[in-house]
C-alpha cells in the first residue's frame, strides 16, 4: 500500500532525505521540511516533491506545514540535532534548551498540528517518530542528546496510548549509529528508512537494531534492582 501524501520533517539530509527518497519511489505526494531552505530545495527539486522551509521549534511553522498537506496520510516527524557533548552541568542552558525545542517540542508540535485533523478525518493514518538508540537505553557524555530522546520515545508512548482504538498508528524509530551529518560512521540511512517504513505499515511501535535488544533489557533490569547505570554496550559482557 502507497500512502497518499507523507510529510517528512529533517528532510534536507540524512534520515528524513532517506525517507523521502524511498517515499518518491511510491506513488505518494511529499511535502518536505527541514530548517535549511537551499537544502531542502535541493532535495525537494530532486524528488519532484513540495518543499516548505519550517523551524519544527515554531508551532505556527508546523501548523503552516500542516495546512500545506490536509491530505497527509504519512507523518514522518524526524527532525533533530545533537548539540553539543558532555556531563549534563557541562553544557550550557542555551544549549539544552535548543536541542530540546528542536528534538521534543518539534514533536510536541507536529503531533499538536496534524493529530486533531487526522481524528477529524477519520482516515488511516500513521505517525512515524524518529528518536534514538539513547532514548532506551544508557550512554554516558552525550549532552542533552540522550535526554531528549528519552523524552521523545515517552511522548511517542503517550501518543500511542491516546490514539489505540483510532484509525492512527505511532510508530518510534531508534536507530543506532546512522552514516548522517551527525556520524561519519554507522548504518546506511536508505536501509534505516527501508526497515522504518516496513515497520509503519505493520503497526510496530519501537524498531530498534536487534543487537541492542540485550542492552535496553539490561537497563531495565538496573533500573528495579537499583543499581547503579552502566554505558550500554550491544554485547553481554558488560
């Protein structure tokens, strides 16, 4: 099944780009959104797809963003940024207040935008998430990163509670290591869109890499026995 119209946010680059050129391989509209204009009109050109300059950090963007797709069938809310690394105390209020408006309240904002007309409508639907490998489990000297991405699966989860019983799916992304601006190492991003829209369309809620399954259940575990937190790693013998 092909979506009708899938807004894809982040899309200038990396996962969102990804995303957007598997979509244009269907027969679906894309209406694309990134904070970087030429960017983003690069891309937009390239896919033959509609391109609306948007700060995920500004509800009035997001909502504008909306109102360009009332057709949308596919919400892909993938915008975020990493900031700067470090101790928690290390990183500046600035800096964590940036990183959350983008990574949260860009979340926050597309699902205050494009929920309330999707229930409207009584259509199918699906909301796909982008949030992180750090959002489950634990990594040491990440910044503002990780909590936002823990912040993100639990907005994800809220969401999905709220909408059982609609016609709207949530799914969460956490990828590990993406070959993106933000890591010149990890996963190909084509193949993390492949494995996320499989995902969408089944219905799953968290898709995460296999190998760091052990890793989030250890946490868990920590976390009721009350020991103390380990960096995570893919292999057992932590």
């Amino acid at each position: 099944m092909d979506y009708r119209t899938a807004v894809v946010t982040g899309a200038a680059s990396g996962i969102g780009r990804a995303l957007a050129v598997r979509l244009a391989q269907t027969s679906t509209r894309l209406v694309l959104a990134d904070a970087r204009a030429e960017p983003l009109a690069e891309v937009a050109a390239e896919l033959n797809a509609t391109a609306v300059p948007t700060d995920v950090a500004d509800l009035g963007a997001v909502q504008a963003l909306a109102d360009a797709a009332p057709d949308a069938d596919l919400i892909c809310l993938n915008a975020g940024i990493v900031g700067p690394l470090g101790a928690p105390w290390e990183i500046s209020k600035a800096d964590w207040d940036a990183v959350f408006a983008v990574n949260v309240g860009g979340v926050l904002n597309g699902l205050r935008a494009f929920v309330p007309g999707l229930l409207a409508s009584g259509r199918q639907a699906h909301i796909l998430i982008t949030a992180s490998l750090a959002g489950l489990a634990g990594f040491g000297g990440i910044g503002a990163y990780g909590p936002s991405k823990h912040a993100v699966v639990a907005i994800a989860e809220q969401a999905a509670l709220a909408l059982a019983g609609s016609a709207i799916s949530v799914t969460v992304l956490c990828p590990s290591l993406v070959k993106t601006g933000m890591s010149e190492i990890g996963d190909d991003p084509l193949d993390v869109a492949d494995a996320a829209l499989a995902a969408t369309k089944r219905g799953q809620f968290v898709l995460t890499p296999q190998e760091w399954h052990g890793a989030i259940i250890r946490r868990a575990e920590r976390l009721v026995s009350g020991e103390q937190p380990r960096s995570a790693r893919p292999s057992r013998g932590d």
